[in-house]
C-alpha cells in the first residue's frame, strides 16, 4: 500500500520536490495574510520539524490556539485521529 504511489508516472519529481522543500510560498509568509482564525495541531514527537518551530506560528494574529499533541509525530492525523479529529470538529463548531 505505501510503495504503490511511489511507482506513479511523476512520483519522483514529487518526492524530489518535497525532500528539496519547495519554492512554495511559506507559512510565516502566508499566515499574516489570513483573515479567518486558525488552529494548529502539532505533534510533539515530530522528527522533521521540531515542535519549537511550531511555536513560533502561534505568534501570528490569526493563530487562535496552538495545540501540542503529545506522543504524536510529523502526520497527527494519521497517527493519532482520535486527537486530531475532536480539534478540528471543535474549532469548527466553534467558528461556524
């Protein structure tokens, strides 16, 4: 199941494209142009992206809540749903 996506026609370009980290706009460059509130979840066992670095985004005005999910890594919303997904439901609820 995980290496199928990794024999799609263009699967390298991606993966070349992600580990290079793209020349995408970035989210401290994007987050001050957001008008809407936004969570971020973030997992506290993170191994690419350390969650200091997170920390940093909770600063910015749209940011409402940062929320450090304990024992979760880079992908919390595979890793531990049954976390993420009463955050989200939450907070849109509470935005809605």
């Amino acid at each position: 199941m995980i290496l199928q996506p990794g024999l799609d026609p263009g699967a390298v370009d991606v993966f070349l494209e992600f580990i290079c980290y793209s020349g995408g706009p970035l989210p401290e460059d994007l987050l001050p142009l957001v008008k809407c509130p936004v969570l971020v979840a973030w997992g506290e066992k993170d191994p690419w992206e350390p969650v200091e670095l997170g920390r940093a985004y909770g600063s910015f005005d749209a940011v409402e809540d940062f929320v450090v999910l304990p024992n979760v890594g880079h992908c919390p919303q595979d890793e531990a749903p049954e976390l993420v997904n009463p955050l989200v439901e939450s907070f849109v609820k509470l935005h809605s």
